[in-house]
C-alpha cells in the first residue's frame, strides 16, 4: 500500500512539468488519427490537449479540424472551444478564426465583428478584408470600402485592397 501511494504522490508531484510533454503527445497522437482518416478520434485527442494544457496549438488543430470537416456537430464543438480564449498575443489570431468558424456556421454578422476586432489587435490586414467582404455581401459598401481603405493603409505595397476597392467600384 506505501508503494501505490509513493507512486501516487511522485505522478501528483510531477503533473505540472509533466504537463507540456503530455500535450505534445496527445497533439501527435491526434495527427496520426487523423492522418488515417479519423476525424471523431483526432478530435477527442486534441480536446484533451486543449483541456489539460489549453495550448493555442491544440485550439488552431481544433479549428482547423472543423473548417475542413464537413461535421456541423464539430462546427458547433470548436465554436464552444473559442468562446473563453483569454487575451494573450495569440488572441488575434484565434479571434479571427472564431470569425472563420461563425461564417462557417451561417453567422455572417458575428464573423464580421470578430474579423473586426481581430483587426484591431494584429497588424495583419487578413482580418480586415475578410471583414469588408461581409460588409459588401450584407449590402454595407460604405463600411466595406472603409475597411478597404484602412487595410491599404496598413499595406500599402499589398495589393489586396486595391483589388477589392477596385471591385467594389463595379
């Protein structure tokens, strides 16, 4: 019985430096899943990852896992997985995929205002042109070429929103 107890006490003890080589695991386990093609099984070992070290790496595999999944049921499962993302300097980043998945998941208007405040917080212009796309299809052109207009500020050497602005012009 002091054996199974000293054993218990060392794992209880060495949990926490343990606890990012546990996450690596079960993230490679997830992509050998779903390198043979099991979806339901990567996912159940990136949501373990997520929920033991809550790794931004687990929640981008998450992410990822259900924009090519054509499972609403992951959809509606990583959309719950983003809604607590804490501010850190990967916020931006989770913030605007939040955005790709409320698109996905026909929340158009959602996605515009997660892709907007993406926007806010990163340098990149991703975020904006996606956010000015939505703006035009819901018939808002004015805010879309606002939104144009501010990515070419950012970029100017991107040709991006010219592209747009340019298209929105037809």
């Amino acid at each position: 019985m002091r054996r199974i107890m000293l054993a218990l006490c060392a794992c209880a003890l060495a949990a926490p430096l343990l606890r990012g080589s546990l996450c690596d695991a079960l993230l490679a386990r997830g992509d050998g899943a779903l390198a043979i093609g099991a979806q339901q099984a990567a996912w159940r070992f990136y949501q373990r990852a997520e929920a033991l070290g809550g790794s931004r790496q687990a929640l981008r595999r998450i992410v990822t896992l259900a924009l090519l999944s054509n499972d609403p049921k992951l959809l509606t499962q990583a959309l719950r997985s983003l809604t607590t993302i804490r501010r850190t300097k990967a916020f931006a980043q989770l913030l605007f995929d939040r955005a790709l998945l409320k698109w996905r998941d026909h929340d158009a208007v959602g996605a515009e205002r997660d892709a907007r405040s993406a926007s806010r917080w990163t340098r990149s212009i991703s975020p904006l042109l996606f956010a000015g796309i939505l703006a035009r299809r819901r018939g808002a052109g004015r805010v879309a070429e606002m939104e144009f207009e501010r990515a070419h500020r950012l970029a100017p050497n991107d040709p991006r929103p010219l592209y747009q602005l340019r298209k929105g012009g037809r």
